[in-house]
C-alpha cells in the first residue's frame, strides 16, 4: 500500500431530505422540499485510504446533521433559493472543518403547487404534481 497514489477522491452523504416552511405574519406560506447530497474532499483524507487512518473522516452522520441544522438556524431567504442554500452548506464544512478543502453540494428540489379555490391562491395549503425535479450544484 505505500506505493499507491491517490488521484482524486470525495466521500460524504447522499439523499438528506429537508423540508422547510416559512409561515409569515399575515398567514401566507411558502415550502422548500431539497433532497441534498454533501462530498468532501482535501488532501488530509489521503492516510484514510492509504493508511486506514480514519481521524479526519468527517462522519456521515454528523453531515447530515449539519445540513438538519443549517435548515433550521439560517434565515428564511438563506435556505429557500436552493442555489444560497447550496452555497451555505459548502462554506460552512469548509469553515467548520479546516482540512476539508472541497465541499461540493447538490440539491435536487420538488416542487410543490400552491392549491386554488375558488380561483384563488389557498396561503398554506399545497399539492406535489408531476415528477419533474430541479436541481442545482456549488
């Protein structure tokens, strides 16, 4: 094993689902529903594979907790354009954990259609229609 050479290399924690709502004062609602995916990568994480030294292993669990949190404590207009959302993540793991020198996020969203009666817009109430996805990476 002390010959090998690794070229590149990412791990992390695929399909966290966040679903967030924004109830305003006057009962208007809006919903955000992501299904993230965190990668890390830095040069630190070469004895992992080479050495089986696991010490810089940032643990999957504890990425999937961040993203639950960073949800949760960023400000409304922080977490619901998933392009910002994407980007709070990333910085965060790179600011958080120093020896992690790449943290790539992608988001797959689902939309969610506001309900009408009467021809008008219900504030809080939604459906899902179709399966069509968006998605964005930083």
């Amino acid at each position: 094993m002390e010959n090998s050479i690794i070229k590149s290399q990412a791990y992390g924690k695929d399909r966290v689902r966040i679903v967030r709502v924004v109830r305003h004062a006057d009962g208007w609602q809006e919903i955000a529903d992501y299904s993230v995916c965190v990668l890390l990568s830095g040069a630190a994480f070469e004895s992992s594979y080479t050495k089986g030294d696991n010490k810089l292993v940032v643990a999957t669990d504890s990425q999937k907790n961040t993203v639950y949190y960073l949800a949760k404590t960023l400000a409304a207009d922080r977490v619901m354009v998933p392009e910002v959302f994407a980007s709070e993540v990333a910085a965060f793991m790179v600011k958080k954990y120093s020896h992690v020198t790449t943290c790539h996020v992608k988001i797959i969203t689902k939309p969610w259609e506001r309900m009408k009666f009467d021809d008008k817009a219900h504030p809080h109430s939604f459906y899902r229609e179709g399966k069509e996805t968006r998605w964005t990476e930083a």
